[in-house]
C-alpha cells in the first residue's frame, strides 16, 4: 500500500489524487449499474465522460510536469542522463493512471452494456 501512494505523490498530487477519486467514482458507478436491474443510458454516458475527463487530465499532468522539468534542465548548464530519465517517469505517471482508469470504465461500460442487452 505504501508503495500505492508513494507513486500517487512522485506524479504530482495535484493530478494523481483527483484520479484515483475518479477510479473510485468510477468502481462505484459500474458496481451500481450492474446491480441495478433496468438498463441506465445515464449511468454509461456518465462513465463514459468521467473517464475521458481522467484520460485527459492525466495527460495535462504529463505537460504541464514537463514544461516544469524542461525549465529545470533550461536554469543548469549540465544534465545527467540519470536524472533526466527520473523525470521522464514521474511525468508519464499521471497519464498512465489516467490511462488506467479509463480502460477499467471503458471495460465497465462494456459489461454493462453486454449484461443490459
């Protein structure tokens, strides 16, 4: 567990937490399609759009994260290739998550669409 939000805070709080609040929004909203017994357009559109945001946001993380390091690299003459490839992985974190919780709402969407049917 510890390694969970150590990882939530090397790819910048500010973009790893509001994801994992929407994955587990997102669990929540499959978990209570499926129960639920009538088909829900609502609920498909919802995920449907709540996961795009993620997608979107975790890949805003990754720029904005860059333009950050690019300015660092800009102030020091010198760069090592150790610390440049650091920084390459903590950038690509929030859009790998996002990444994440879009497939698991897309792949809810499919369940339910497929159970609903």
């Amino acid at each position: 567990m510890s390694v969970l939000f150590d990882r939530l805070n090397e790819g910048g709080a500010f973009f790893m937490y509001p994801l994992l609040l929407i994955l587990i929004l997102v669990i929540v909203l499959i978990v209570k399609g499926l129960l639920k017994k009538e088909y829900s357009e609502k609920t498909i559109k919802l995920i449907s759009s709540i996961t795009l945001f993620a997608l979107v946001w975790g890949f805003l993380g990754q720029l904005i994260g860059m333009i950050g390091g690019f300015d660092a690299i800009d102030s020091i003459d010198t760069i090592s290739p150790a610390v440049l490839a650091g920084g390459l992985k903590i950038s690509l974190l929030p859009p790998v998550f996002g990444t994440v919780v879009f497939l698991i709402g897309r792949l809810g969407i499919i369940a339910l669409t497929w159970i609903k049917k």
